[in-house]
C-alpha cells in the first residue's frame, strides 16, 4: 500500500488525524476488515476535500458551510472546481455508496454487497485524489514544502536560495514547512545530515513568514509542552520562539520563563565543564528578557545565588552570570543585584563581586 503523508492538508492537528485513519485503514485491510476499510476510506476523502474547500473555494455564507455537506456535493464541487478530474468524480461515486454501511438497518435495505478488491479499490481512490489534489496546489501556487525539502536534500547549495524558494511558497506551504523542518529526520546521506543540522537556522529564515496566528499558536504549544511535555521538546520549542513569548499572557509567559530558569538552575553545576554545553546556556538565558514579575525575579535570583555560590575564581562563572544578568531591564538589573550584594555575605561570595568589576571594566575597555 502506499504510504501518504497528506502534506498538502493545511491543519496540522486535521493531517495528524488523516495519518492515524490511513495507518488504521491499513491494518483493516490488511486483515480483510473490509466493511472497516470502506467507512474509513469516505471519512478520509470528505475530510481531504472539506479542507482543500475551505482553503481555496470560498462560499457563500462562510467556510463552514462545507461542514454540512454530503460527501457527493463535496466531490461535485472539487471536479467543478478542477481540484479532481472528472474521472475521479466517477470512481468516486462507488466509494460514496458505501458512506452509510455504518448503519447495519441501511447495509440491510438496501443489500449493499462488497468484497476485499472492492476494499483496495478504495485505498487506490485516496491515493489517486491525493495527487490530484496536490498537484492542483502546486498549479495554483508553485511550490509545495515537500518540494523545498527535497530539494534541499538533493542540492546542498539550495539553502543559500532558501529564501527566495520561499517566495514560491503559499502562505499554507510555508505554514507546512515549518513542521516538516521542526520534524525532520535525516537518512543515511551526508547531505541530509547536514540539513538536520541546519533546521533551526532555517525556521529562523521562515520565521518573518509566518503569520502571527500561526506563531501565537506554536508559543501556545510551547506552554502546553511545559505543563504535560518532556524536555527534550519544550527546550526545543522554546529555542524557536522565546522572541515571540510577547504574543502570550503574561501568567503564560511566566510559565515558560520559570520552567526555563528552573532548568539551567537544576543543571548549570554539570554545564561547568563541559564546553559543550555552553552554547546551550547561551541559547537559554534569553529567559532573563521577560524577568520582570515577582516569581521570576525570585528564580532569577536563586539562579544567581548558585552561580555566585560555584564561583571558586572560575572566570567563566562571571562571563555566565553577566550573560544573564545584563539581559534584564536596567531597572530589574538594579534591583536584584542590590538584593544579592546585601543578601549574600562577603565571605560566602568569595570575591566574585570583585572579578566581576574587574570583568566589566575590562569589557567597557573593548575597542568594539
């Protein structure tokens, strides 16, 4: 059977529901559920067609009047439209039939007979409306995102064209073309080893973009990771879109925040000598830009106590804290620092207030 991807369906959580049907179709078919593949096959083309629809057919009344529809006027409207052929309005209809085999009193009326080439037939008719569909996108607007990724998998100089690739794209491609770069799993080439490893600096490119509503919708996820996520994926997200944590309310956005100052407290320790993990601080501590209330202050403030507190003349502890600290707003800037000279005895601290007059005095100094 071949495999779909419905990378052209515009609504991710849509596209995922279509991948778990289809996977199911498969094990139906594959076990001779025949009745199971037939319902399932109709419920994936109306789902296919209420969205290719409302994405580029607009009616009378609003979108979601396609809602409403019967999975034949569905299949009239898409051939009128040129979206499929007039051929695959035809087969479509066998598979129309069968919409209402759910009903056991509608399979007995009206004696509706089937059998498993009638069931692979349906599969066939999803592929089939698959590339029509898709190749009507790529008529209608040039490229799809599935063409930018294959593209940079064969052609390693394409990611110097990537932005003016994007130009090809429609505003629902590029949409699609961020998860499939969030996503992306590279084979055994060198060539798409290298593009995994250069995603992030293209989601960067595709950034300006996007629209707002899809941006606010991806920091959404970000705070939705926080709460029931792992955090292998929450820092990934958070790398993609701390510049865009304005878009969220502020208890959001001061849910991220504490989650993120939180985590480098919790391992800043082991970062210490492993160069390694530098970077990945680095990258984090843009959490300081949205300290400003009163629980983050508090966690900013217990991170820098551990900082000050690891000190022991290390140089690399006062470039760590001043990373963080100078992200603040001046005014907050002022205030913690004043709190941690008064809360944390000389003694403890070590003469790291010191270093740290030495190390920006130094740094004032700077030509640049």
């Amino acid at each position: 059977m071949n495999s779909l991807t419905f990378d052209y369906i515009g609504d991710n959580k849509l596209r995922d529901i279509l991948l778990r049907d289809y996977k199911e179709m498969e094990v139906c078919l594959a076990n001779g559920a025949t009745k199971s593949v037939l319902i399932l096959a109709g419920s994936i083309v109306e789902a296919i067609l209420i969205d290719i629809l409302n994405h580029n057919v607009p009616v009378i009344g609003g979108n979601e009047n396609y809602l409403k529809k019967q999975l034949y006027e569905l299949i009239e409207i898409a051939q009128s439209e040129r979206i499929i052929s007039s051929r695959s309005k035809d087969l479509l209809s066998v598979l129309r039939g069968y919409r209402n085999l759910i009903h056991p009193g509608r399979e007995l009326r009206e004696n509706e007979k089937f059998d498993i080439e009638t069931a692979k037939v349906s599969v066939s008719l999803i592929v089939i409306i698959s590339n029509e569909i898709r190749n009507y996108l790529i008529d209608k607007f040039g490229f799809s995102a599935s063409d930018i990724i294959g593209k940079l998998e064969r052609d390693e100089t394409s990611a110097e064209l990537f932005r003016e690739l994007l130009m090809r794209l429609s505003q629902r491609e590029k949409h699609k073309l961020y998860y499939l770069l969030k996503e992306y799993r590279p084979g055994r080439k060198a060539i798409q080893r290298t593009l995994a490893d250069n995603t992030r600096s293209l989601i960067y490119q595709l950034k300006p973009f996007l629209t707002t509503e899809f941006i606010l919708e991806q920091v959404k996820g970000l705070v939705e990771k926080v709460h029931i996520g792992e955090s292998v994926d929450i820092l990934v997200l958070y790398r993609l879109w701390y510049s865009d944590l304005r878009l969220l309310s502020d208890r959001d956005r001061e849910t991220v925040v504490l989650y993120v100052l939180n985590y480098i407290n919790y391992n800043i320790s082991s970062w210490l000598d492993k160069s390694e993990y530098y970077h990945e601080f680095d990258s984090l501590s843009t959490a300081s830009y949205y300290v400003k209330s009163e629980r983050t202050v508090a966690e900013f403030k217990q991170l820098i106590t551990t900082l000050i507190l690891l000190h022991d003349g290390r140089p690399r502890i006062v470039s760590l804290y001043s990373n963080l600290v100078d992200k603040l707003s001046e005014d907050t800037k002022i205030e913690i620092e004043r709190s941690l000279q008064t809360g944390i005895p000389l003694g403890i601290a070590g003469g790291f207030w010191e270093d740290l007059v030495k190390f920006r005095e130094e740094y004032d100094d700077l030509p640049f």
